[in-house]
C-alpha cells in the first residue's frame, strides 16, 4: 500500500475515534444535566404529596405482583415476608414457581399453611402447563397465591401471572428484590399524577442490598458490600439509575424498565401479546412493544421513573455468575435491537427513533465491540511501529478522566439525594471504585458483551445461567 494513502488511512481512523469520543463526551454530559434537572423537578413535585392518602381509599386501583421463582428455596419465605408487608389496600402477591428443582414450592406450602385450590383454565392456554395454584386459609396471608407451573423461563411464568391476574396493574420482579413497604403507594401515585397523557408502564431504581441487614422481610440497616465485585456493580447501578434512566426519563424516551422493578398496565400488556418467551432480554422488549403500540395508534402516552430507593435486589458476588448475567443482557440487547430495527433512525417513532433506539444501538451494543477491537489494533499498530503515541496518550487520558468525573458526579449526587451511604468510609471506597473501575472492571463488562454477541450471532445455544443467592444479612 501506498504509505501517503496508509498514513491518510490512519488520520481517518484517529478521527472517527476523536469523534465518537467528543460524541460520547457530549451524550453523557447532556444526560447528567438532563438526570439533575428531573432529579430536582421529582423532588419539588412530590414534596407536599400524602402517600397515606393513597393507601387509605376505597377507590385505590388493584395491583398485582408477580414474582416468578426457581429454585430460591434459600430466601423464598423472607422474599415473600417482605412482600406481604407492603402498605396498600388492594394488592395481591403471585409467586409464579416455574419448574424449581429445590424445596422451593415445599417451603411455601409449609410457612404459608398453602392448599391446592380448584380453578379453571383455559382450554387453549399458551404457557407452560399449570399443575396448581395455592391458597391459605390464613387471612394473614389471604393477598398470597401460588402458581405452580411446569418450567418454561422467566418471560413465561411473568406471561402466567399477567394471564391470571384480574387486576388493573401488573407489577413484574424478581422473586429476590425486597420492596420497601411505602413502594406500592409511589408506583400508584406515578400511574395517577398524569391527566393529560396515558401512563403505560412504571420503572424504577434498583438498589444493590448486598450486606445490607435484612430482617423479616424488612431493610434494618444500609451497609456498603463487602465484597468488590458487588461495589462496582453498586458504582455502576449508581450511574445508570441515578444519571442514565433519570436522564431518559426527563426527555420520555426511556426504552427499558428493570425486570426487577417494572410496572405495567395489565390490559395494554395483553394487548401486546405479553413478554417475549424467545428472548433473555423480555424487560427490555416488552417496553419497546408497549411503546410502538402506543406510538403506531397515536394515543398520548408515558413511561413514569421513580428514583426513590424502593427496590433492592443482591448482585452476583461471583465473577462467573456477573460474567453469565452480563452476557445474557447484551444478548437481550441485539435481540430486541434486531426485532425492532425498523425503529433506526425513523422519524415515525419520534424521540424513540430518532434518539434513544440509535443510543442503544451505538453505546450499549456497538461501543464494546469498538472497545474490544481499539485493544487489539492499538497492539496492532505497536508492532507495526505506527502507533501515535502523543494521540494515544490524550485520548486515553481523556477518556479516563471523564469517565471518573461521571462517576464522581453520580456519587456525589446521590448522597446529596437520598443520602444513603452516609458515611464518609463509604463514599472514599466508592470513590476508589471509580478510580480503579475502567481498568479492573469495565475490562470483564466488554468481554461479557463480547461473548454474548459471538454466542448470538454464531447461534451458540445459551440460556438463562443461574444466579446463587446467599441470601440477605439478618440482623441480630
């Protein structure tokens, strides 16, 4: 090759990296001012709001939680505790057990006094089949019923409870999240704060409760984990819920609700056929699917995001297990990116194709791959002794220290917030985090990406993986 044309081809090549980096630099600065500004507006707009109120009427709308559950034998009676606990008038609580192999079932049935209830079902039911569904006798435990299905994954259990249930909302989690008692009363007011718009769906922030003391089914005590892998992950939950969705929320164009935390209008759900039963990312998809639905009749409409600690949920401590769990997401992603494709760039879908769809397509599914690829063409371009070494070292510092200042900012403001890690211990070492963080731990994220997307697009089978609970800290 010519070495004026290679040597213009590496002034593109050092461009395009320039670029998507002044890109990115924007993007996120635009997203912490976006995430500030409807941090401020949440908390001015419901600072005078009486929760009390909502829980009292008569005329409170019913909701039902569905918790689909395999093999959580180790925390599924405080699980269910805690969701009994909640404050609301009308609320049931569905445990959906798909398939559990362990004493899942068998340790419900016995802390509940449960008994096998006759009802009918559909003749022409698409799920898995149905071998019970359980009731108690308790009037302590009468919001609780039991579903005992054949294992068909996590989309088809959350599909089973939206089928069964006759209430007005659906609330999606995960079996393992502890909701705190006042969560109800928040996701009810978010569904009703809006008149002139049709509030579809309700998110929320997810906290990490490693380590943190949990007792009967109750948050005692907000403890930093112990353990490194789960204070990254806190890091990252921090920038994500508080900045990233805060951010996406202000402009309405959130795209994804948390499978851990999401809230649904139980008619519009069904409307859409449910949760997606070929995918691993069904949280992601059936928002997308709620969203065109709305879009495609014109109908004025909404996605609420609460940023009040609600929901907290255990993080994998095992660097197997986050490895499976982060490669199942961004096999989610290309997933629901290649369904909805059509969405790229098309001023049809407003905001949502013509910006958030292009965001996940080229930060949360392409950047890793061009993360991945830079490494080795930088090594590349060392043995080849065409490395610029002064452009190298800029863009790197760069990169480096924007990605701390982010950090630092999501940190900062979440204590002045909510305040929850207090104290000053706890801020340092999350701040050391952030220090060592693109080094030691975004480094295992993008392989994680990667492996999910060789599995995906070489049609390597993989499903679900399994995350090991170790269950809550009890105090005492």
């Amino acid at each position: 090759m010519d070495s004026g044309l290679f040597n213009t081809l590496l002034e593109y090549i050092n461009i395009v990296f320039f670029m998507f980096t002044v890109v990115l630099f924007s993007m996120f600065t635009a997203m912490a001012y976006f995430a500030t500004r409807n941090s401020i507006h949440y908390r001015n707009k419901n600072s005078f709001n009486d929760l009390s109120k909502v829980m009292a009427s008569p005329l409170a709308p019913s909701i039902t939680i569905i918790a689909p559950a395999y093999n959580e034998g180790l925390t599924i009676v405080e699980n269910i505790r805690s969701l009994m606990s909640l404050r609301y008038v009308n609320f049931e609580v569905m445990v959906v057990n798909d398939g559990s192999k362990d004493d899942t079932l068998e340790k419900m049935i016995a802390a509940y006094d449960l008994y096998k209830i006759e009802q009918k079902i559909d003749p022409n039911w698409k799920n898995k089949p149905i071998r019970g569904i359980y009731k108690s006798p308790h009037r302590a435990f009468s919001k609780l019923t039991v579903i005992d299905k054949e294992n068909g994954g996590k989309s088809d259990a959350l599909n089973t409870g939206i089928a069964l249930s006759t209430n007005k909302y659906v609330g999606c989690i995960d079996v393992d999240c502890l909701l705190l008692p006042d969560a109800l009363l928040h996701v009810v007011k978010s569904f009703y704060q809006r008149s002139e718009k049709q509030v579809i769906a309700v998110g929320g922030v997810i906290r990490v409760a490693n380590s943190c003391i949990i007792d009967g089914g109750k948050l005692e005590e907000i403890r930093l984990p112990k353990n490194w892998l789960a204070r990254f992950q806190l890091l990252e939950y921090t920038r994500s819920f508080i900045l990233g969705r805060m951010a996406w929320g202000r402009i309405d164009s959130l795209l994804i609700i948390s499978g851990a935390f999401g809230f649904f209008d139980r008619e519009l759900a069904l409307a859409v056929g449910g949760y997606d039963t070929n995918t691993v990312g069904e949280d992601m998809e059936i928002v997308f699917k709620m969203r065109r639905f709305m879009h495609e009749r014109k109908l004025p409409y909404t996605v609420e995001y609460i940023p009040d600690p609600l929901c907290w949920t255990e993080v994998p401590e095992d660097l197997k297990i986050l490895v499976n769990q982060r490669d199942r997401w961004s096999r989610g992603n290309l997933e629901t990116l290649f369904k909805h494709k059509d969405m790229f760039f098309n001023p049809k879908f407003g905001r949502l194709g013509m910006l958030s769809y292009p965001y996940w397509f080229f930060y949360e599914w392409l950047a890793p791959i061009l993360e991945f690829v830079g490494f080795f063409t930088i090594i590349l371009f060392y043995f080849l002794g065409i490395l610029n070494w002064d452009f190298f070292i800029a863009i790197t510092a760069a990169v480096y220290l924007y990605s701390i200042m982010f950090s630092f900012y999501a940190i900062l403001w979440d204590v002045y917030s909510y305040n929850e890690y207090n104290k000053t211990k706890d801020i340092l070492t999350l701040m050391f985090c952030a220090l060592v963080e693109p080094i030691v731990f975004h480094p295992i994220v993008v392989w994680s990406s990667i492996r999910g997307n060789y599995k995906k697009l070489f049609k390597i089978k993989s499903g679900w993986g399994s995350q090991v609970r170790k269950g809550f800290a009890k105090a005492g």
